[in-house]
C-alpha cells in the first residue's frame, strides 16, 4: 500500500498492520506535490494505485520504496515534475530568510503546507521533545530547553500533536 498524507497538528491514523515494515518519505515544510490541487492537512490520506513493485502518482508510474532505492525515487519524483519547492518557505526558518512581509511569509506557509508557520514550529517542538525524551534526557531539562511554560505544558502538547503521553512514547511511531 502507498499513500500520501501532509502536515497534521494531531494524531494521523496510519493504516498500519503489526508486523508489516514501512517505509516512510518525509519531505522538508517547503517542498510540495506540484500537481496537487489541494495541500493535504490533518487525517487526510490519498491512496495510490499499486502494482506488484510500482505505483501511479499522477500519471508517473514509480517504484514501490525501500530503504535502499528512497534517495532514487525522490530523485525520479524530481525529474518527472512531481515535487516543487517554494523559496519563501525553504527560507523562512533560516538565518537570512527571503525578502518578504510577514504576511506573504504566512501565505506562502499556508499554501505550500496547509497548516500555519506557528503550527508548523508546535509540530517540530514535539517532535524534538519526543526524540530527547527517547534518548534519555529528563522531562523538566527537555520542557525547560524547549521553552515550555513547565513539563505538564509539554506533555498537554506530545499528547495533543502525537496522540500519546510521554510515558508511553513507544506508541509514536516515527520522530
């Protein structure tokens, strides 16, 4: 099975069956299907049509990924004109970010990924929380560092974004 989805600012279900492995293809904030007419947000999932080892995004027939051809298939989505990236957005959380008022800056952000610049950095602070916590470091270092109000704001937010509390972080699928 293959199958699209975008951004979300809470839990997404994965059709996902125990003991199948998956392959995932995350793409940075700024980079977009170009021929999509909508940006996909929240628990919206689009399946593909799927043969034995290929599969069919938006007329371009590509090989089923694995861990060893993703860099490729990426590459290939590029040649064929299916991915596009918009610079604002590539820039926005840079050092020099690209020229542009604030509120083109959040319209660009709004197109490119369907949610806002502000939902966007909530996404990537828990996330970043989860990884830590993962990794060892203690809630109260992690809340502090992350610039949470305290631990129970921490844990309000992975709990609303990821859709498991802290102490059960095993149920978050990728980080």
């Amino acid at each position: 099975m293959v199958f699209l989805s975008g951004q979300a600012t809470e839990p997404v279900d994965v059709p996902y069956v125990e003991g199948e492995h998956s392959v995932v293809i995350s793409f940075a904030a700024h980079v977009y299907l170009a021929r999509d007419r909508e940006v996909r947000t929240g628990a919206t999932v689009r399946f593909l049509d799927v043969t034995e080892d290929e599969f069919l995004l938006d007329g371009v027939v590509l090989p089923l990924p694995t861990f060893l051809n993703a860099e490729a298939l990426v590459d290939e989505m590029i040649a064929a004109g299916l991915l596009a990236s918009d610079d604002v957005v590539a820039k926005a959380f840079t050092e020099k970010p690209k020229a542009a008022s604030k509120r083109s800056v959040q319209q660009h952000f709004k197109k490119t990924t369907g949610i806002t610049q502000k939902d966007f950095q909530l996404i990537r602070r828990a996330q970043e929380a989860v990884r830590r916590l993962k990794a060892g470091d203690s809630a109260a270092a992690v809340a502090f560092d992350l610039g949470y109000t305290d631990q129970p704001h921490m844990i309000k937010s992975i709990k609303k974004i990821m859709g498991s509390l802290p102490s059960n972080l095993d149920a978050v699928h990728k980080v």
